[in-house]
DNA sequence: CGATATAAAGAGACCGGTCTCACGACATAT
DNA sequence: ATATGTCGTGAGACCGGTCTCTTTATATCG
C-alpha cells in the first residue's frame, strides 16, 4: 500500500518544510542541524520528516558546501592482503573522524591510476591517498594538487613532490633482512620482485619506478657490497608477477652454477608464489634453499618451515596516511611530512645457518 | 608560478564559457558532450577547457541528471578474502559497465550496516549490493526498496525480502562435505562457525541468522540425519570469532571422549583458526583430526598437508551480483530471481580414511 | 524573392541542499 | 513612548552542472 505512494521522486526540505508549514529555511536549519530554530517548530519538522521518510541528499549538501565528506583511496590491488589490510586502517582513521572512503583499483597501471584519480577528483573528495604505481610519472598527482586537494602518498614517496608520504622504512628493512642471511652464513643472495621490467635482469638499480622496491634493492645491495661480496646485482630479479612467471625466475636462479642459497621476496605474494615453486621444483625450505618474505600474511605462519618475514605493520601506516590526511584536510597549512613507520625482522624457520 | 594562480575555486563550465567567448549552454554542451554543436566552436572551448584544466564537477552533473555512476557495496570485512574476492568481481563487472564502487564496512554488525546503507543512500548511488549481517531484520533493506534504489543481496538471502540476491550453494556444498566425509568413514563430524551466539552451543537451526551458515548447517545435519547418526547437532559449534575462542572451541570439541574426528569451517578464516588450533595442540592433520576448509584461500594450498576444500567461486559470484544489479539499474521492470553460484570440493589431504 | 524548414547558439529554469540577509515581534533601555 | 537589541522565521541567491525553450542565422523550396 505504502509501497506504491511515490516510487520514483525522493523527499525533499520542501516537502517537509509544506507537511510541517514552515518555510523551506527553517526546515533546512532543523534537517541540517545549522542556525537557531523555536523547540516548538523543531519538533513539527521532525515529525514530518519523520513521517515522510526524508533522507538527505548528501550528493546537494556536499554541492553548496563544498565538502563531500569522502577521502578517495587508490591502491595498487585490494586483492593483495597488504592493501586490503592498510585499507582497513585508512578507513578506521576515516570512521573516527566522520569521513567516508572511496576505494578505486589501479591494478598498478599508470593509466588506471590517472583515470582513478580524476574521478575522485570528479566526485570531489575532500582528500586523496594514493599508491602511485611509478614514482617517475607524476603529473597527474601535480594536478591533484594544483587543484587544492590535499594529497598523502602510500606506501612509495615520489621526492620531486612536494606531498606528504607514508612508507616503511623499506631500506632498513631489507638491511636487516640482509645481514640476517649474511650472518647465518649465506653469500649468494637473491631478490625477486614482481615489478614489471624490460628484461627481468636488472642493470641499473635508479631504473625502478617503485621507491619502495627500489629502496629495498639498494638496501640490499648496500650490504652485500658492505660484506665484500661481488657482483650484487647479480641475482636480483623482477617480473615475478604471476606463478609462471615466477616459476621461470626461480627455476633460472637456481639452475646457475652459482645457485644463491636464499631467496628474499619483496612482498607476500611474491613469498606465495615462490613458496610453491620450491615446492613444485621438490625443494625443501630451509634444507635446499632459505626464504625471507616480506609482510606476515596468513599463509606464512602456517607452512612447514613457518616463514621467517619483515614484519611491515601496514593496519599502523594505514591509520596514519589517513590521520595524516585528515589533519591536511581540516587545518590546511601544514608543513609537508614524510612518515616512515618502522619493520621488524620476525625469525621463523625458513633460513638455514649454513657454511660453518 | 601557475602554481599561486588560483589554488581555490575550481575551473567551472561558465569560466571555460567566458574564455572560449560562448555561453555557459554551449560550453556545456561541448564539455557534457550532448545536443550540437559546430566544430569550430566544439574546438574553441575544447581549447580553452584543457588551457583552464577544466574538470567537471560529478556531483553537480550527479544532481541534475539523478545519476551517480556509483555502486554502493556493504560487506562485512573487506580484509576477508572472501570479501575481497567477492569485491574484485564485483568492481570489474561494474567497470565494464561504466559505474564505480563505494565499499563500506559493516564488520557484520547490524548497526553499522543500516549507517553504511543509509550514508550510499543518501550519497545517491544508483544501486546497492548488501552482505546482510542478520536474515531477520531488514527494515532497513526494504526502506532501500521503498527508496526505489536497485538492491542485491550478496551471499546471504533474506526470503521476505523482495530483492534479487546471489549466493552459493551452500546446503548442497555442506552436502557434498559432508558426505565425502561420511564416505571416508568419519562418523562423528564437527561443523564450527564464526557467528556470534549467546552460548556457543546450538539448540535451533532456525536461530542461525545468516543464511549461508544456516542452510550449511542444514545440509550437514541432513547429511547426518540421513546416514543414521545420532544427535547431529552434538559436535555443531558457533562463536570461533577470534584465535582465542577457537582455542577453546577445539579444545573443548577435542577432549570430549567421543570426540570428532573431522572438523568442518564454515570459511576459510575458521578454518585458519582451526589449522592454527591443531597445530597448537601438537595434533596432526589428518592423523589425529582430518578437516575441510570452506574457500580456496591462499594458505590452504600451501600448508602440510594441503587442505580439502569447498571451492567457493567468489568472483564469479561477484561478478555475477554487479551485473545483476546493472541490469537493474538500467532497466528496472525485472522479475526477482535468485542466483546461486554451484560450488564444487577439492580434495586434497587433510581428510583421512579411517575404520576400515 | 519571399516563405518556411532547420541547424546552431543563447537565456534561464531546475536539481536539493546551504546560507546570507531582511523583516517582524517582543524585551529591555532611555 | 520611542529607540535599540535580540531572536526566530521567511525570502531568495547560490553551488555547477543539465536541459528545455527561444532566438538567430543559414539553407531549401516554390
């Protein structure tokens, strides 16, 4: 009955403001809560409104105010467990301040990263946080903010923009996770990233377009040249980016004369896929070949040997890339920061101490 | 310097106007790409729009036309796979399409669903696919379809409700399970959930408030019912909410003296929940307790043994969810219909042959 | 060559809120 | 009794698009 009223237009302040007879202000100033308005007439809106039903339009209210009340999100893959999971902080973060998220995939591809943001920007959030897939192609997070919206990068920082960042401390953390293996007794070191690359070898290590990888590999690098040991580009690779492929890589690695004797992976899902091809090759962990992976995604704890990983905190650099923007958002000037939150080393039983 | 030019008010279709020396209708015109307009004057404000960096406003286009473009999805934890999974799907078929997705988190609390639900109301999405925490109360579902906004229940139904909706089919997955089970010689099954319940225990079927655990409960005690064994509910367990409560969930179930001896999960994070329990206990799989995990997640493939599982198709599922509500969307007059997507079981090794 | 059809551009209402300003009523001050 | 101030309400502009209706310029026809 009720059901056949009106299907199609929506209740509006000018149809409570006629069922309560007051005029459309002061049936604006009680839905929207703003101005001042008599108890009497407050309750005579109410009840109309109650009784018709009325929802706010948030999409005319954000027009003559000017904010949408929505951060934008745009992450490489919500698949991955490291961005659902650093989603989850941001919305929290948003939650707690009244703000609402729009998450928008790139896949890590420039082109859908782009066409991402300028949608959001389209929708007119009140703020960005995005993971831009190269840290050498910027121009459309220039626009982002020649347009006045506050920006916070995730997860990679692009120096040459003047945004704030929140990372991890990737450089350190592959440190760490590098003079682990080099004092459990390992010399032959390989990284395998799924960055997508010309070659899969790598010969140039200012080449990588994703900071956060990039900064791994110099970390890396940095110590196995620290430790006097030759040649350290010499087993990192990328292109791990499906199981194939990664078949490929690790089969290749590992059929060199010089086979590394441990294998540290640049996110979980690299870990993943290495994992199996270990195991589809017959390989035993840590027996025949060591692993570190990076994030303590599910499936690393519960493998046979438990996979020793660089602990990244993500849920934390979520939160804080959202508070971050928040607080850009409602005091705009704000002196550009960037954050890095720490990662720990967390030892398993998926590296061997070899060689004594 | 182009930087301090105006760093507030946005580039507006009456500006781009005055610059190309047309009225604000033709610029709209050109910019909206509708009606006609002659080439030359088509380039005259193309150019001036792209020297201005023109960016149409979607909310004040959303408000005239009545469309957003934007699908609203409330889930209960975008940071399960299954969720995330059922989200991919969901956004490629709405990309295709032409529309964006807002998610928003209900954390399967009833209060938080009916704010999400309201808030993508009030956003005016033209469309909303709901993971509905309770079967049983859905005021706020049907003032969805009073409102006259698309609506498609996700992985759960709530048959009083007029509404399209696409599931699994979860009593004959829980069916077919079951029955592995039984053909293997299991005679005392355990089925554990995450739902909240008052006691843990399960004195009514009925009371489960989500469908989907509900009818796999249903297919597990027919199954039961059907072979001949005795008080099917005995060994069935809900509230495995978090690591701690499935510790003592399994501990309990374990040191009965007619203890189970398989486990079913109602998903895939249970399940984990299980594996880390056994593990903890020292057990073995399948040697002390065999289980099968609902959902093909990550770490089922990789642990010792593999876990037998029921294989969800969530994406498909999704897909299928977003492309339903399109057709929804865009031509309204569709008789109601519920999808189910077929599961099938993948055996791998944590189910033991016993008693023969 | 004038009448009519047609294409292209302009003027302005409209969507549903917010918000400024003007106005009337009543209280207090002088 | 008149001036001043405050409070509550109403009228209407505004946000930035879309879209209808009107006007103007050009083409086609008898």
């Amino acid at each position: 009955m009720e059901d056949s009223a009106h299907p199609k237009r929506a209740v509006t302040v000018a149809d409570v403001a006629k069922a309560a007879k007051v005029s459309k202000a002061t049936a604006a100033r009680v839905l929207g809560s703003y101005g001042v308005v008599s108890a009497k007439i407050t309750d005579r809106v109410m009840a109309a409104a109650a009784a018709l039903e009325y929802r706010p339009n948030e999409l005319a209210r954000s027009m003559s105010t000017g904010r949408s009340g929505i951060i934008g999100v745009v992450v490489g893959d919500i698949e991955n467990a490291f961005f659902s999971l650093a989603v989850r902080g941001i919305s929290d973060a948003a939650r707690l301040a009244g703000f609402n998220v729009i998450i928008a995939n790139s896949g890590e591809e420039l082109d859908a990263e782009k066409s991402a943001v300028d949608l959001l920007i389209g929708k007119r959030v009140d703020g960005l946080i995005v993971t831009p897939a190269r840290c050498d192609s910027f121009d459309h997070l220039q626009h982002v903010r020649r347009a006045g919206v506050p920006l916070v990068l995730f997860d990679r920082a692009v120096p040459e923009l003047d945004a704030d960042a929140v990372t991890g401390d990737d450089r350190e953390a592959a440190i760490a996770a590098t003079r682990y293996l080099i004092g459990q007794g390992h010399r032959r070191l390989a990284y395998v990233s799924a960055m997508d690359a010309e070659d899969g070898g790598l010969t140039d290590i200012g080449r990588i377009s994703n900071s956060a990888v990039r900064e791994r590999v110099e970390g890396f690098v940095s110590v196995l040249t620290e430790a006097g040991l030759p040649n350290p580009l010499r087993y990192v690779r990328l292109g791990a980016t499906n199981q194939q492929q990664t078949d490929g890589v690790i089969k290749h690695l590992l059929s060199d004369s010089a086979a590394p004797t441990a294998l540290l992976a640049s996110d979980s899902l690299v870990g993943l896929r290495i994992f199996k091809s270990l195991q589809s090759l017959g390989l035993s962990i840590p027996k025949d070949v060591s692993m570190i992976s990076f994030l303590d995604a599910d499936w690393t704890s519960v493998t046979v040997p438990p996979i020793t990983i660089v602990d990244q905190r993500v849920y934390e650099m979520g939160k804080l890339a959202g508070e971050r923007l928040i607080a850009r958002i409602e005091r705009t000037p704000l002196a550009v920061e960037r954050l890095r939150v720490s990662t720990s080393l967390i030892v398993r039983g998926s590296v061997a101490t070899i060689g004594r």
